[in-house]
C-alpha cells in the first residue's frame, strides 16, 4: 500500500461540511438563545422524551452515588485522577519573563463539560476532561451530561473530581445553553468534551461565541507491528478498538504480510467470543490491514492521516516515534496498549479525529489556560524601535499612531 | 461607574450569533467547494467588481515590489522583522521528556493567512502573522488577499517575510477555497488572520474543517492613568485607537476626574487637525470615560472585558498589571504606548477583542505549532495502573479493553 491508496480511503471518510444539519442546529441554537430554560425544556421532552422539572443534579445526590459504589472502584477511579492530576501538572504552561516581555498563563473563570450519556456511561470520560480543568485551577465547572436510566457511576466520578454543578441535559440545546446562560445554567467562557454528531455542530456554530475546544469524530487507532509482536494482545488492541462503536476502525500496518495474516486468523477464533461482538463484527469492517514497503513511507501514511491513535509495537519504535509529526497520542511498545491511555496512563483521552490531528492536539490542562503578553519597554529599547514604528505607520497613513509614537521620542 | 454599568455596555455590544449572515455564507462556501475556481472566479466578480485571469501573483512581482519600495521603508519593515521573528522564538513552546511521557511540538505543514485589503493596506498585518509562522517552522505559507487599487505595500512587506505563494482573491470565498483547496489554491491545515464580517463568519462555519486562530471584532483599548500622565500623548493614545475604524473604541479610566477632564478638553483642541477627523469623531462616540472608585473595581472591570489592549500609564502600574488575569495585550508605562505594539515590540496586533480575551488569547507562533503525548510506559509503571484500568473498563462493560491490558500483565 502506498500514500495515495491511503489518500484515497480517507478521501472517502471525509465529512462534508455538514451546513444541512447545521441549519438544523441554528434553530435549536437561537431558540435557547432567547427561551433559555423554557426551550431547553421543549427540546428535552422533543429529542429525550421526558419532562424534566429541574436541570440541576442535586449535590447530596453526587454525594449518595459515590457512597454507593464498591470500594475497589472508588478506589481505581482516585487512582487514576491522581495520575492525570501529575501528568496534566507536568505538562502545564508556565510563565516567561525577560522583564520588558511577560507572556502570562491564567486558569479560565467558568467552564462546561460536556459529558456523553444516552447510551452508555463512561466515568473514564468524566476524569478525562474534568481533571485537565482542576489543574488548571478554573474557577467553576459546569457538566452537562444526557441522563440515563442510571447515571450513578457518571455522579460518582463527578463528586470525585469535585464537581458540584451538574446538570441533566444534553444535545445542541445543552451547548447552546452554556454558551448564552439560561436561569439554571449559568454562561461559561468555553465548552469542551465529546459529544454526539448534534454536539459537535452545536460547538463549530458557537465557535467565537465561546471558546470550543476541537470537534471529534469516530475513535480510530494505527498499529505498526514487527514479526515478533504478540498476537493476541494486538488482537484485543483491534477489538478494543472496534468495541467503541460500529465508526471506529483500525489500521494494521507491517512490513510483514505473514504476522498480519496471524493477526487476522486469530481476530477470526475470538470474535465471537467478545461480549459486544455484534459492534466489533461492524466496526472492523471499516479496518484495512496492509504492508508498507518502506519506514518512509509507513512516516508519510501516519503524517498524512495523523491518526487519533498509534500504537507502535516494533523493535525500531523509538526511531520511528521520533520521526511522527501528526497524531492525536502515540503509544509505545508493548506496555502501553492503547486501552492503559483510554483510562489511566496521564494524558487525555479526548483527541482528534479524522486527520484534525494535523491541526489540533488532545484536551490538556492547557486548554483551560488563556495568556497575554505584557510589554513594559524601557526608554532604551522604545528609542531604538520607535523610528521604524513611525515609519511604517506613516506609510500606512496612521497619523495618530505617528503621533502617539514621535510624542515619546521627545 | 461600576461594575453593573459596565457589563450593561457590553452587553449592547454582544454580537448575535450572527446566524442569518451565517446563511449566506454557507452558500459561498459549499459553491467554492463544489465549482472551486470557477465559483471563485463568480464571486470575485460579484463582489470585489473584476473578473481575474488567474489568482496567483508571480514571485516576481513581490520581487519587483520590494525594489520598487524607498530603503528607509525596507529598512523599517525588515528591523520590525527582526524584532518580532526575537520576540516569538522567546514565546516559542519546548518539547518536554520525562522518559515515560514525552509532550512534542511541531510546525503545521500548509498555512493560509488572510491578509485584509480592499479599502486600506497594512504591510504591518503581513508581518504580524506571517513571522509567527515562519518563526514556527512552517513548510508552506499560502496568503490571500483582496486587490487594491495598490497593493505594492504588501506585496513587498511579503517578500520581505519570504513568502511566495500569494493570492489575490479575498472574502468568504477565500476561506472557503483555503478549507477545501481549488485548482489554484491549496487546501490547508489551519487558516489564520483578520478580515471583514463575512471572512469572521466562513471561519467560525469551517473550524473543524480546518484549524482557525480566532475571531477578531473591532479594536479597543482601556486606558488607566494617574493624575500625572501626559495628556497629550494618551490623547495621541486615543486617537490612534479611533483612526483604525468608526467602530473602535477607548475607556479611559481614572481615580481622578480631573485629569479626565483635562484629556477630554486636550482632544476637543487637537481633533481637527487630524488627518483622519472624520473616522475619529464618529469612533470617539463609542468611547466611555469613567472615574473608578476602587482598584479591586478596576481589575473586576478588566477581567470582565478582557479588552483587547490594556494600557496602564500609572504610578501603580506594575501591581496592577499583575492582576489582570484577561486581556489581549497589557502595555506598562509611558515608553509601551499601544502603537508601539501595533508596528514593532514583538507580539502579534493580532489580539482578541469583544470579550474573547476571556477564552483565547494573541495570535503567535505557538498557534502554528501542533502537539501529541507519547506514552511509552515500562513493565513496572503499566503493573502499576493496569489494574485500576481494567476496574474501571469492567463498569464501562468493554471487555477487549479489559482484555487488551489483561494479557500484558499475565
């Protein structure tokens, strides 16, 4: 397989614009905008079938379903929040100060969380974006998440990062609310967290209302394996991979047509053993399994597709690590399937999709920051600069800006 | 005046979501995407009033631009250069390693940079967004800019950036043709730079599509002083903020009512013999001058707005700019006058304003860069955390998760 091939197939996932759904959303967008609770009671009952009373999740109610979950889990969710708590704080942005320049990072005010629901529960998800915004020492979290018959192991891991302001209700509507306020959901200054395909126009359409932090598509891995590699951990990585949902799809590259054929066959001896065989038997049909022919080439795929995942499992990994220029997260090696990023490794597992890996980078600590510069020249360096300044303002014809500029020079 | 008064001023101010330009604008853009050049050519001609031949402008003629300008303006032009390639090298993020985690950075491959044109020309535009680019290591830089009656300015301030690849084509339909690529012009990875409302309104409908800086509305300053400031030149100060368009506007707060009113008095006398009277009368109607009774109500109001520039020209300035945790860009004392930030001091007058300084922050080389964690974890630090990983895989019911880490432990 060569680059254009690969070309070819992701010519083919390439999203339209989606402006048909967007008009869609525009509607629901404006209605919040000016019925705020009232609207966003309608299209709960429209799209979520109930009636809701209130929006806001008790707090002694994240409080009951912490109690209520088993001490092993409990336990394994503290865990993991303190192992992103250390990553995201190593990875934080720090202040710069030469003295006539600052450049200065400063945790955002107000926050919304968006949290999927609906169909499953994902606690993982919860830690994933709420611990990234407590390092960065946001004022107020704001969480929207859908409710679900049992939304207890998603409340559990709220009060477990601290969250107090919870709200049950999802779709564009709970976007369009954080982004406008309504008289229960307060505005915040950015929205972040994956959401369904409704979600994520609701996000790109508010896009400079408030601050969004990227726009995720279906879950997506590239694995490059040698001859040696363990079979059947790098089945299970493809499996975990396709478990997500019948979008996600995996890409088996190796030098070795022999190992992927193994891999296959034995794909073919355990799927139907999985508990969620019917999604994997959907979602593989998306894989592409292939031999590269080169290291170059294998580079000019993975830069090219920048893809949400790669799992490097080859003797050479370190070299070719080096050389990846575009992904959302790399893993390496043997000890870091995929699925240890999914919950506990550090890093966020929220990242992009879809070739914007090529452009954007996975939900961190430092997406809750925002900077300015500080500029306090001295008399000196304004003196050597002032005249160019001058210069190009009268050539622009900025008289005032001449003016503000020759004033100080006197 | 208080904090209550002020958030009623920007509440006027709130842009609607602007979904009814946004429709229009939809329309441009899939027609650019579907009929590429040819729709371009349409809308040129529509719009902009000319019907081009091609859109590319020969290298040479930025060459020829370039020898054509007098050599105190090259001079001028290529020191700012220097100044701003310092300045953004300082700013410019470092790759961490802790031998488990690596953070890496690198440059995006292809970027687009709108350059406003049309009614005015600002070879300073060119520099404040091409040089962070260059400074980043991007591979290509791809310009695009109405005609002007003129456009040798920024013709020559591009060569002087190095850039070749320059289109004269502007409005939605070059964002549009940036997004998607035409058979003239390339698709990129992130588009950046200010334009008019319907340039705003195409990158707020293609985030996602591809990467976008920021939205930018008319400039704005806030000015704190003290009893002792020369009066002159903040009125130089303010005059410069109101000449860049009707919409600009300045607030200019005090302790002292007196100095307000010695300044309002100095700008009555000066007004007239300003080149550009007639934009800045219409601008300064959009001017507040307040007393403010407290510096805590000071800083309340600040990081409220968030203004674009922040201008302290006060005894108390270094304590106070500490405690601005939102602006655009804060400019301490008598010698960092705004225009001085506008042309040469380094960081980019590419700033947010209307309030988005809350959530984003200055365009600068960090914004042409993209970045991915690369988790590479040993036996020890993977027996550590498989364990909480696969408890909390086993509540999310996804078993090739469980499995994936499972097998690697045994």
């Amino acid at each position: 397989m060569d680059a254009l091939e690969f070309r070819e197939i992701f010519q083919d996932r390439t999203e339209t614009a989606g402006f048909e759904g967007m008009r869609g959303v525009m509607e629901i967008i404006e209605d919040v905008r000016r019925d705020k609770d009232a609207a966003l009671r309608s299209y709960t009952e429209k799209f979520d079938g109930r009636a809701p009373g209130t929006f806001r999740v008790p707090p002694e109610k994240l409080k009951a379903s912490y109690d209520a979950l088993p001490e092993d889990r409990r336990r394994a969710l503290e865990k993991i929040r303190g192992r992103i708590e250390d990553y995201q704080r190593m990875i934080r942005y720090e202040d710069r100060d030469d003295g006539e320049f600052k450049y200065v990072y400063h945790p955002l005010e107000k926050v919304g969380v968006y949290v999927p629901g609906g169909t499953a529960l994902y606690p993982s998800s919860v830690l994933m974006t709420v611990v990234p915004a407590m390092v960065a020492g946001v004022d107020e979290i704001h969480v929207v998440t859908p409710t679900f018959e049992d939304s207890n192991i998603t409340f559990a891991a709220l009060h477990i990062c601290g969250v107090e302001n919870v709200y049950t209700v999802g779709g564009a509507q709970a976007v369009a609310a954080l982004a406008f306020g309504t008289e229960s959901i307060p505005k915040v200054d950015k929205i972040v967290g994956p959401g369904n395909y409704y979600v994520a126009l609701a996000k790109r359409l508010l896009f400079g209302e408030v601050g969004i932090d990227m726009i995720a598509g279906p879950s997506e891995i590239l694995i490059y394996v040698d001859e040696d590699v363990n079979v059947e951990a790098v089945v299970y990585d493809i499996f975990a991979q396709s478990e997500h949902d019948k979008n996600a799809r995996t890409f088996l590259l190796s030098e070795d047509q022999e190992i992927i054929d193994r891999i296959e066959d034995r794909m073919r001896d355990l799927i139907d053993r999985q508990p969620r065989a019917e999604i994997i038997k959907q979602s593989i049909d998306n894989n592409h399994y292939a031999v590269v022919d080169s290291r170059q080439s294998l580079l000019a795929l993975v830069n090219h597709i920048a893809p949400e995942h790669v799992s490097v499992q080859h003797r050479d990994a370190d070299m070719i690590i080096r050389n990846i220029k575009y992904a959302g997260a790399v893993f390496e090696g043997y000890y870091s399937p995929e699925a240890i990023g999914d919950y506990a490794a550090g890093p966020s597992h929220v990242l992009p999709t879809d070739r914007t890996g090529r452009f954007s980078h996975g939900l961190n600590v430092n997406d809750f920051l925002t900077s300015h510069a500080v500029i306090s020249l001295t008399e000196d360096t304004f003196g050597d600069i002032a005249e160019s300044a001058m210069t190009v303002a009268e050539q622009e014809q900025l008289d005032a800006h001449y003016q503000s500029l020759k004033i100080r020079t006197e």
